[in-house]
C-alpha cells in the first residue's frame, strides 16, 4: 500500500528548501509545491524566482492539503516550525526534515506533532551558500539521503519519503537516529568545526597579516574557507544538536594531533611518512564511490 | 644589467618540477629545457611525455651551461641534490629551488655551494597529485611565487628569477625566510597537518565505518581527503624543516579549538554564531583577490 505524494509543502526555502523546490519543478512536474519562509524578503525572492507553484505568507496554510511536508530550517527551529504548522497539517500527512543532526530533531518534531507519521531525513549534501537564490535542481544528484524513522513509523510512510528522495536524485539509506548522529559528526560536524576553528586562528595571529594569509592561501588554507563560510546559525544549531557526539569525535581528533605533533618535535620522521600514506588511500576510495570529482584540486580552473 | 635566462635545468620532474618544464615550453619556447629526476623510472616518463628539450640521466651533466638551475626535490632532499649537480654547474650560474620551506633550504643550499648565486623561491601553487604525468603548464597561473633570497644576494638574479617565475604566469614577492615559513606555516603546513589528522581520525573510529565515512564524505569531509592525498615524502620533510614555526601556530590553533570546544559543551550560541560569521567574510576576500574559484562548492559538477 504505497502512499502518494501528489502535493508537497516546502517549511524554510533557503539552500536545501529551495534546491529540492527546484528539483521537484524539474523532475516531478505533477507534484504541486508550496513554500513558505518565515522571511518576508526570502519569501518575496522566491516569488520572483518562481520557485514553487504558490508561496504561502501563512505556515498553516501553506502546509494545508499537502502529503508531505518538508521542515528546511536550521535545526533549532525545527520545534517552532513544527508548531506553526500544526493547526493547518492534514491528518493523512508525512512530516519530514532536512537537519543535520537527528535525534533531537525527531524528539521535537514528535513532541509538536504527536499524532502525526514522522520520517527525518538528511541530504548529505549543500554548498557554502546560503538562501533561496543559492539552490539548484541538482544538488542532490548522486548524494545520500539519510532517513531515521523510528521504530513505529509506518513502513509506507518510510517507502514514500525514500522514493521521494530518489526523484530527486539522491540515494537513500536508513538508520538508526543515534548512528546518523555519530556518523555525521565524522564526516561533516568536526570537518566544520575544525575549518571554523582554523580560518579563525589565521586571521588573528600577529604574525601574520590577513592580507598575507589571503594572498598565499592556495598552499591549502583556502580549501579550509569553503565549508568555514557556510551558515552561521544553521552551524551553531548543528554543534548545540549534536553536542555529545561532536565532542566525543573532537576527542578523537585531539588525541591523533598530539600524536602527530609529538612526532614533529621529535622528527619522527617514518611516522609522519606512514600516516600520511594511509590517508592518500581514503581519497581514493571517495573518488571510486562517485562523492568527489576525480579532477586534480576538486576541478578547479587553472 | 639583466641577467639573461636563456637555459634552464630542473632537478626533480614531479609535479612542480613538471610544471615548470611545461610552462617553459608553452610560454617560453626560446629557452632550452634540460631535465634530471634520481628515479630511471620518473626519467622514463618524461621522455615519453616529451617534457624537456632532454632528459640527462646524471645531476652533473644536466645543469652544465645551465643559466638558472632549479632544485624542485622535497626539501630533505635539497642538500643531496645540490652536492649532486654541483661538479657541473657552469660558474655564472643562478641556483634556486621550489621548496615550501625556506630558512633550512637556504641555509643547505649556502653550505653545499658556498660559491654560487643562491635564489630560493616558493610558487605557492599545487594539487593533490604526485609525478611527472601530473604536471600542467597553467598550474601557477595567477598564483604567489615568493622569493627568499638573503642580503647579499646580488639585484640583477633576483631580477632574473622574478622575470622568469612572471613569465611563467605567476606574480612574485619577495620577503625575508623567516617570515616566508611563518607566513606559510598558517596558510598551507597547518592546513596539512589538520587534513592529514582528521582523514586519519575518521578511518580508525569503531563507532563509525571506513565504508561510512566514504558514503557521507559530501557532508565537509572530503574538501580534507584532497589534502590530505598530497604527496606523503614531501610534507614529511615540509614538517620536519619547519617544526618551530609549525608547532608554534598549530599551539595557537589547539587554543581556539579549546576555546570552541567549551563554546559548545557550555551550549554558548551567542560565541558560536559570532565566531562563525566572522570567519565566513575571509573566503569572500580570496575570492575577491582572484586566489580562489567563485562558484560554489569549488566548482564541483553537481
């Protein structure tokens, strides 16, 4: 007994809200969209970019009638999203998130909305660039989708939600939300906080001017400075989210730096050359499963 | 009284050094090329590739007539490789070299020809792949080369190098070694040392899998994989060359990761968000400066 979802209503039309906006338009065009932002200005510029098939100035309205509804708002909003949605939610609807942690969003959304069927989801995927203008239809080709339904989520509720995401273009896995929570720590939330923790360091030492940090920052810094300019609050969000699990990978982290940095000191030198063999292997494998561009320097123009 | 660069000889045909034989061919084809690497292998491949007017199986014999001689070997390599060419350099010649550390090459260099005109130089320019195939000639298009040379170095070879490394597409500065390996130790070998750290901390987790690591790597992680493939040998060497200036930012790094850190655990929303949107407005100054690609996510195919 597969769900339908025929009408779709997008909460929070930034990058993710308004890329999935764009890919629904350009690959399921018999699925009507609404968005609505709490953002008069990002509302007005969805309007002009013909986003959706209508934008609501009303969260309730703009989630009326819809089979599934979309939550893309940073993940401390997740709970205030949810409750003004509520009095406009048909009984039928899928509820549904982008955010990058998981199991305190799904704590707040079934606290919000407990008599609904709730499936979170997260795109592993994004830019550095945040709002509506931000988006394109493609974002999602090729990346996974995670999706942490709890253990009483309807199983047609679940298949929905994962064929929705393959329309877009993404793969879908499901797993538990405390897993997802520990996965993504490694793989997005330390990455950030350390290139957040980096970019900052640079551009206040003494000895060093920001001009010259600017300047020669080719040598590897300015890789650090892509994910280091994505979104303030969303980040702040994510790291107040996932507290334990950022914490307990920064752990990790700290402990392998002083390794390294002893072996520095000492000149150690065939444990630098060994570590840093091992790691050229782990790109490798990323550019073989299709999640990075084979290109030298991530296809950069030369 | 300029000195004339009319044969150039380079010791060491991976990546840079391919580059730059490369770069001489397309944008400098009245200058004749010789090229030397200590591997038969590496040797074999240039002269296949074609990528010097001739390939001399001796260090010697490669620079002899050779106007300006340069060493683009890892930097633990330099003083063997200068004791190498020296029976053959012709008397008037200028030796520099590509190293990302200067004040120990220089000084390996002055010790091994005590005789000679020495003009260290850095083209802050690289991609994460190694070897003679690597090479391309627009690789320091529009990218820093630094020149180190000491007090004594006579105007007219500065002069020379300057105009060589300009032809070659880069624009050049000139400042004191010391300086150099502080001002490189923040924008390029502390963004290695992190990158190397971090893809080494993801793959040995137990929580977390090698395979899921890969998977979800779109989430920031992989922008570090591309760093952390460089060439193990050469920053094995970049580390242990310039360990004070290393240890020296990577204390200030450590100080801000705690200050982070302690942001997050105390749930400190306000430090965060203020940390993170300062940080976003240096990638806008890269940009700007013309040191990074303005299209998102590097330019990735989506």
């Amino acid at each position: 007994m597969a769900r339908g979802v025929e009408r779709v209503a997008i909460i929070g039309l930034g990058l993710i809200g308004s890329s999935i906006a764009r890919a629904i338009t350009e690959r399921m065009p018999q699925v009507a969209v609404t968005g609505h932002d709490a953002s008069e200005e990002v509302r007005g510029v969805a309007h002009r970019l013909g986003l959706c098939d209508r934008i609501a100035d009303d969260p309730a309205a703009a989630v009326a009638d819809a089979d599934l509804v979309i939550l893309a708002v940073p993940v401390g909003g997740m709970a205030d999203a949810a409750a003004a949605i509520a009095p406009g939610l048909a009984a039928h609807a899928i509820i549904s998130d982008v955010g990058s942690s998981k199991a305190g969003v799904a704590a707040a959304l079934a606290k919000a909305l407990p008599d609904h069927v709730i499936i979170p989801a997260h795109p592993v995927a994004g830019t550095e660039n945040s709002g509506p203008a931000a988006g394109f239809a493609t974002l999602f080709d090729g990346r996974w989708c995670i999706l942490t339904p709890g253990a009483d989520a309807p199983a047609d509720a679940i298949a929905a939600v994962a064929k929705f995401w393959e329309a877009l273009g993404a793969k879908v896995d499901v797993m538990d939300a405390a897993h997802h929570d520990m996965v993504l720590a490694v793989t997005s939330h330390l990455p950030h906080l350390i290139a957040y923790t980096i970019v900052g360091t640079a551009s206040e030492l003494e000895e060093v001017t920001e001009s010259e940090v600017i300047k020669y920052s080719a040598g590897g810094f300015r890789d650090f400075t892509r994910i280091a300019a994505s979104d303030p609050v969303m980040w702040r969000d994510v790291f107040l989210a996932n507290k334990d699990a950022v914490l307990a990978t920064l752990q990790r982290f700290n402990e392998d730096l002083t390794v390294l940095q002893q072996a520095i000191r000492r000149g150690d030198a065939d444990k630098l050359e060994d570590w840093f063999t091992r790691t050229r292997a782990i790109r490798r494998s990323i550019i073989a499963e299709g999640q990075d561009d084979p290109a030298p320097d991530f296809g950069r123009k030369h």
